[in-house]
C-alpha cells in the first residue's frame, strides 16, 4: 500500500516544491547566472508598476486673414498685429501645448498681381520659420491673380500644405489637395479646408476663373478618401453660419476654424452639436491654440482653450524682421504697385461700374465737394506718405479710392488718392450716364469698413457723421 500510492504522492510533491523553488531562485535580481549576489541592505528592484494608458493630448495652434498685414500699421496700434511677433509667441505656447500643429485660414495677401504675390512670398517665410503645416485658400490669394497665386504657392509654401476641397478650375480640375495628415503624438489629426462660393461672383468680377463646388459634398468626399483619423479639423474659409452649417451637414468634423469671424477672437469656443467651432480673429493680431487630451481608445476632448495676444511685451523675432523687411523694399520698388492695380483693373468682368473721381461730383454737386475738399478725408493719403507707407498696399482700401478697380487708384490725375465721394456713395458712371437719377450707394453704410474697433478703437458714427454730413 505505502509502496503503491503514498511513496509516489511524496515524490511528486518534492518533485513540485523543488521546481517552486527553482523559479524563486531564478526571478531574485542579483543571483542568477554570472551576476553577483545582491545587496541585503537594498531590498531588491521593486517590481514594475503596470503603465497607465497612454496620454494623447495635442494642440492645434492658429491665426489667419492676414490680408497683407506684414508688420504693424500705425492706425492699429496698440492692438498689434501682423506678423514679426508670432514665432516669439508660438515658441512661448510650445511647452505647454504638447504635440502642436500650425494652421493659417488663409487670405495671406491682399493685394493684386505682384504686389500681392510679395505680400504672401513674405507672409509665407515668416510663418514657415515658426512652423506652418497647412493654410486653406482665401478668395484675396485667388484675387492676387492665378499665375502669381501658383508660383508663390509652388515656390514658397515648402513642407506647409495649401488645401482647399472644393476649388476647381475652369475645366473642373481640383486645383490643391484636399486634405492632408498629421500624426500629433499617438493621435493621427486630419486638417481640411473649404473656401464658400458666396465669393465666386467676387472672383469671377475680378476675371479670376475658378468655380467652388459645394463644400459639404466635397468635404465628404475628400474624408471619405483620407481614411479613419482619431480627429479631423477643418479650416473653413467661410462666413460664421457656413462653418456651423458644415459642422451640422459633416458630422466627420470634430473641430472648424472659421476665417470671416470678426476682428478679434471670441474668448470662448462655440460648441455646435457637441462639435467645436473656433475663431482667430484677423491679421494674426492673436495666436490662438486649442489643447485635447484623452486616452487611447477614446476621443480627445478640449483641455482648455490656449491664447497668446501679439502684444507689445514680446520682442520682435529676428527672422521675421529680415524676412518682412525685404518684402516691403520690395513693395516699395518703383512700379510694383501700380502695375499690379492696373492688372486687376483690366481683368475686371465687363459691365462692372467705373469710377469717374471727384472731378465728375463737382458740376452737379459744388457745395458737397466743397465741404468734401475742406475735411480729413481729402487729405487721406497724406499721412500714410510722411509715416512711409504710400507703397504698402494694405494701407489703400481706406486711403484711397477703388485701388484696382475701373477708374480707380492709382489714377493719372491723382484724384482717387483720397477717400473721395466715391469711397462712400460707390462708383459714379452709372449715375453720371443717367444724369443724376440712378441712386447712389447710402454713404452711412460705408463707414463701417474702415472705422472698425481695431483701425478706429475711439470712432464714434453719429458724432463723426455731423463732421461730414452734407447735402446736394
């Protein structure tokens, strides 16, 4: 019996207790093969604790509607803007922003023709050196004229993406990608871009031929394509409501950056069916940026909303001052200005409206150009040529007169270089032709385009209106 059955229970038990043994031996640092025994006094290598979920925040850092605004106009200090800030500022958000990406809305230039190619060439090494990743196309690109648009974005856009999904040519060929990738971290973020067809008439007035199909569709399309992403960000060119009606229309959208939304950012992002809609303001007068966290396997969502204004405590970057110093000799070079404004007069549609010049005002309307000659406004450009800024075009659309246009700046005679009847009342040859009875634009309406908070923080409309208000 012992034999049989007990004998062989007590040699498989020693058999077990042996091997335990055995194991114990082998897993104490310090006592295995070749090693040296370890330390009593140490205790041993604590076990490894198990590693948390890895965390996958990011940051999309953005700005936009340059619009030409290379360095900082006069008229809107202390506000700032313009771009020899915004390197300083990026490097300061870095740390703390994690994995980032730099986005630009578009509208880099304002101007026509070679002046405004010069005004994105300078814009786009600036916002290269600090580290931009993707612009969308804005109808003033477009309008700078399609040969000039092309090479500045073929020579100068380097590793950044120009993206646009529902630009086509006239033979209805897609024009830049659509999309483009990101890997931010362990997140892989999709950036897109749509430009509103509510500027193709614009567009097409100017001789710009290009047709903008309707973004939703082309939006999804263009997702579709690109694949899974763990969040996609579109940069939509486009007026508040268009974003938001995206946001509803896209669902594949987590986040819209709007350009079109108002001078300054709002503090705040809006939050359109649980999705983020956010706005930079213009003229890169702020660096704004949206922080995400979350865990693998889950969405990330909004840490906290991260903005940085431009202002006056940050000392100028010293690439973005050579860069934009050499974009505005070159703005200053004998012929570049008008040149270009004389390009886009002529390819302006027919049938636009011309403008004719005060001169045309002052036989049907003495009195109103009298009082019109004798105030501030008939003098506009003089203090934009004694701050040095005649060759900046920037500084035209509210110093001058129709720069571009039929009839406009820069006139033979001289005449459009003021803010004249026609800046506000709009161009007089239709009016002219119908000897006085076709109606002229309401001049009351006009002011808000150049008198906004930021170029005009003390305007106040209805005691400026008593200043200039007149009659027949």
């Amino acid at each position: 019996m012992f034999r049989r059955w007990v004998l062989p229970l007590l040699l498989i038990l020693a058999a077990g207790a042996a091997g335990i043994l055995a194991l114990a031996l082998r897993e104490r640092p310090g006592e295995g093969p070749g090693e040296a025994p370890a330390d009593p006094g140490s205790g041993g290598a604590e076990p490894a604790p198990t590693p948390p979920p890895a965390d996958s925040r990011f940051a999309i850092l953005f700005g936009g509607a340059l619009e030409g605004r290379l360095w900082t106009p006069p008229c809107s200090q202390p506000r700032q803007g313009g771009l020899s800030r915004v390197g300083a500022v990026i490097a300061g958000l870095a740390p703390s922003a994690g994995p980032s990406v730099l986005l630009d809305t578009g509208d880099l230039c304002g101007a026509p023709g070679r002046a405004g190619a010069t005004e994105a060439e300078g814009a786009l090494r600036v916002l290269r050196e600090a580290g931009l990743a993707a612009t969308a196309v804005g109808e003033k690109d477009l309008l700078a004229g399609l040969e000039e648009w092309r090479r500045v974005k073929n020579q100068e856009a380097g590793e950044a993406k120009v993206l646009c999904a529902n630009l086509r040519d006239d033979e209805d060929r897609e024009m830049v990608p659509a999309v483009a990738h990101f890997v931010l971290g362990s997140r892989r973020v999709l950036v897109a871009a749509i430009l509103s067809p509510s500027f193709e008439p614009e567009l097409h007035a100017a001789g710009v031929p290009v047709r903008l199909v309707p973004p939703a569709e082309a939006l999804r399309k263009a997702l579709e394509v690109a694949g899974k992403a763990d969040y996609v960000v579109l940069l939509a060119h486009a007026p508040p409501e268009e974003a938001r009606a995206l946001l509803r229309e896209v669902p594949q959208v987590d986040a819209a950056i709007a350009a079109h939304g108002g001078a300054l950012p709002w503090l705040e992002p809006e939050v359109v069916d649980g999705r983020l809609l956010l706005y930079p303001g213009t003229g890169w007068q702020f660096v704004c940026g949206a922080g995400f966290r979350g865990r693998e396997g889950r969405k990330p969502e909004l840490r906290d909303t991260l903005k940085r204004a431009v202002g006056w405590t940050l000392h100028p970057d010293p690439m973005a001052g050579i860069h934009l110093d050499v974009t505005l000799r070159g703005l200053r070079e004998a012929g570049v200005l008008e040149e270009s404004l004389a390009a886009r007069a002529a390819r302006t549609a027919p049938g636009v409206p011309k403008h004719e010049g005060p001169g045309a005002c002052l036989a049907c309307h003495p009195a109103a150009h009298g009082k019109w000659s004798a105030e501030p406004h008939a003098k506009s450009m003089a203090g934009v040529r004694e701050k040095g800024f005649e060759g900046v075009p920037y500084c035209l659309p509210c110093h001058a007169t129709a720069a571009g246009r039929p009839g406009g700046f820069p006139d033979p005679r001289g005449e459009q270089a003021a803010v004249t009847c026609e800046a506000c009342h709009g161009p007089g040859a239709v009016h002219i032709a119908a000897e006085g009875r076709a109606p002229l634009g309401k001049a009351r309406d006009s002011c808000g385009a150049c008198h906004t908070p930021e170029m005009s923080p003390s305007f106040t409309f209805e005691e400026a209106w008593k200043k200039i208000e007149h009659g027949r």
